[in-house]
C-alpha cells in the first residue's frame, strides 16, 4: 500500500512538473522578446524598415499601419507564448488576394531580423521567433489570382 502511494505520488509530481516546463518554455520567448514593450518595440522598428524597404514598401501603401501594428503585436505576443488574444482575421483570408510571392515574404522575415538584430535581441531567441512565423509562409504567399 505504501509503495502505490509513493508511486502516486511521484507521478503526481512529475505531471506537475511536466506541466510547470512547459508553461516555463513558453513563455520563455515572450519573455526574451522584451514582453509586451519589447515586442511593440520590434514591430515598431521593423514597419519602420518594410516602408522603407524597395522590394516590398508598395505592398503596404494601402494598408492601415496602426491597425497593421496592433495585429502584429498581438500576433508575436501569441505566438510567443504571451498572454496576449489575437483579434485579426485568419492570415490565408487576409493575404489570399494579394498576390504576395516569396521574394516579398522572405524580405519581410528579413527586416524583421534587421530590426532584432537593431534592438540587440539574440539570435538564438530571434531563431526561435523566427521559426513560430515561418509555418505562416503557407497561408500568406499565394499567386494573384487571375481576372475573370
């Protein structure tokens, strides 16, 4: 009888424990994102870039950059295991029109690394936001569709 007890117990204690890693690893790279302020801060940083950016700063002429600036915000914050809810739209809804190619995508992915890189995050933490976004690329680059 003992020996169940304490074989319950230990399991018990490494559920527990399994569970407490796994929060601790997900939020992890919310936390070495800076939190909510540091992930504002990337964003902010990298929009600043994609406007400037000539392969791709036509692809946001007609966009709503607060609003994009919120979403995105949202989005890392998620993705990143933080305690944020994303309120926009499904990301293959959104940019099913666009036409964006991969060029465009990986440009992107690239002034976001420029703006971590700015704001000293490590690489090893922007690898790991970087490989929460790439799963994305299926759902945002797609051809133009064709005129009827």
């Amino acid at each position: 009888m003992k020996l169940r007890h304490t074989a319950m117990t230990v399991s018990l204690m490494l559920a527990c424990a399994g569970q407490v890693m796994a929060q601790v690893t997900q939020d992890s790279l919310f936390q070495a994102l800076g939190n909510e302020p540091g992930i504002s801060k990337i964003v902010d940083e990298m929009l600043g870039l994609v406007l400037q950016d000539e392969r791709i700063k036509a692809s946001f002429k007609e966009a709503n950059m607060p609003r994009l600036a919120k979403l995105l915000k949202e989005q890392f914050c998620v993705i990143s295991g933080g305690p944020c809810k994303y309120t926009g739209d499904d990301m293959k809804l959104v940019h099913e029109n666009l036409g964006i190619n991969a060029a465009q995508f990986y440009a992107l992915a690239e002034d976001l690394q420029i703006a971590m890189d700015k704001l000293a995050i490590a690489s090893s933490t922007q690898n790991k936001l970087m490989a929460k976004l790439a799963p994305m690329k299926k759902d945002i680059v797609s051809p133009k569709p064709k005129p009827p």
